[in-house]
C-alpha cells in the first residue's frame, strides 16, 4: 500500500468520526514502516472531499455572529473553529496525495516531507476531535450551524502548484489562526470558558509548528528553484487569494514560525 491511498481515504470519508480515524490510521501505518509512496501515482484525486450532510455551506456573510455571553454564541465560535479544523484535515491529505511525489522536494528529503505533512494531517484530526467533543459538552455538535466553505476554495485555487499551496494554506490561512486565537482565548476566559480555552491554546501552540513546516518547505523549493522568496509570496498572493492580508499580525508566533514580518507585511 502506498501512502497516497490513505490519504485518498482521508479525503472521501464523509462522516467526521470517518475521517479522523482514518487521519490516525494513516499516520500510524506510516509511522510504522507499513506503507511507502509511490512517484508515479495515478490515483484520482477528488476535487471535493468528503463531508457530512451538515452543516449547510453559506456565503461568510451569513455565518451567524457569535457572542460569547450566551451559550449559542460559545457554540457557535467553536463550531466555527471545528469547521476550519475539518477543513483542514482534508488540505493536509490533500497536499499529500497531489504533491507527495513533486519533483520540487529532493529525493532525499522526500520522506521527510511526507511525515511532516502526515504529522499535521494527524493533528488537525486530532484538534477537531477535542472541539467536537467540546460542543458536545455544551449541548451542541458539528453540523449545528451554518459553516462557509472559503477554506477549500484555497485549496481548489492551488491544487496544481505545490509552492502556491504551502504560501496560501500554512503561511497565509494558518498564520492567520496564530494572529486571532489568542484573542478567542480571552473572550472564553472573560466567561469564565477555562475549558474552551485551554483546548484553544493546544491549538494555538501546535499551529505555530505546522505554519513553520509550511514555511520550511516554502523555502526548500524557493532555494530548488532560485526564486527570491518575498516576491514569489507576493506573487503567488495575488494570483491565489482573494483577500488582502492585513494587520494585526501576531508578530511573535510568526516569529517562532519562520515567518519573518517581511513575508507578510507586502
């Protein structure tokens, strides 16, 4: 078996119990030698993943505001955080299966790319289930309420450009999570939330690692390639993303990411 098969199960699982066990599994078969990979694979990739009947998918716009005084606005803010975590376990195996084999990462490193991808894909899969379980506590699940769908649309923008991948998903969505979480943290500590932001901050510390496993590899194929990395992030920004990035920036875990301010302050 090829490790680009279980990502394709990573992928097509609809049901959220589904695709983070199949994330474990992956990562266990090839943390334990089980599995290779393939340079020639010719497995089809799906364009849409596998997901679950709910939520319904809306324009950002009509996503419900969420106001952490009530319970519902607590649900809503941390089905809004499971939604881009469930996301983001598709993105990871994603990335996987397109570009597992890509002649931009060296034969020697390969491996190397392969597990850390695996690692991330395995830990958003984990982090959705510790939210999961958090609105469970509260009464609620994933599916309760409206979610919008501007994650994937990243990923369908750059599902032939590897170097676009890691700049628009790690470097620029990801970041983006190191810069407002730690202000979510407050607001459920404001409420006396200690529970919801203790698992936020597990997130948040365990999300610097995968923008600086982005970033890394970023710079790998900028160096393969010679390309000077400020401009091919602004380059790929604007080819890529719909929006502008703006501040605040959280400049210190950037900083710890490997992100320095002139990657993103463009």
């Amino acid at each position: 078996m090829q490790i680009q098969e279980l990502t394709i199960s990573v992928l097509t699982a609809n049901e959220p119990d589904e695709k983070t066990n199949a994330a474990q599994y992956m990562a266990d078969c090839w943390k334990s030698g089980k599995v290779g990979f393939s340079n020639a694979s010719q497995l089809q990739i799906p364009l849409q993943p596998g997901r679950p009947s709910k939520p319904d998918l809306v324009p950002p716009a009509k996503v419900m505001r969420r106001r952490l005084g009530s319970i519902q606005g607590r649900q809503s803010l941390l089905h809004a955080i499971a939604h881009i975590e469930f996301n983001a376990i598709n993105l990871a195996a994603d990335l996987l299966a397109r570009f597992s084999n890509n002649q931009q990462i060296s034969d020697k490193l390969r491996e190397t790319f392969i597990s850390d991808w695996v690692k991330v894909c395995a830990d958003e899969a984990r982090h959705f289930k510790m939210i999961s379980e958090r609105l469970s506590d509260l009464g609620s699940y994933y599916g309760a309420f409206p979610a919008h769908n501007g994650l994937w649309e990243a990923a369908l923008s750059t599902e032939n450009e590897l170097i676009a991948r890691l700049v628009i998903a790690p470097m620029v969505l990801e970041a983006r999570g190191l810069d407002v979480t730690p202000g979510m943290i407050e607001k459920f500590m404001s409420v006396d939330d200690a529970k919801s932001a203790d698992i936020l901050n597990i997130i948040y510390e365990e999300e610097i690692p995968h923008v600086a496993t982005g970033t890394r590899w970023f710079l790998h194929i900028c160096e393969q390639k010679n390309l000077p990395p400020k401009e091919t992030i602004k380059l790929l920004v604007q080819n890529h993303y719909k929006g502008t990035l703006k501040p605040p920036f959280n400049h210190e875990a950037r900083a710890l990411a490997g992100l320095p301010s002139e990657f993103y302050q463009l």
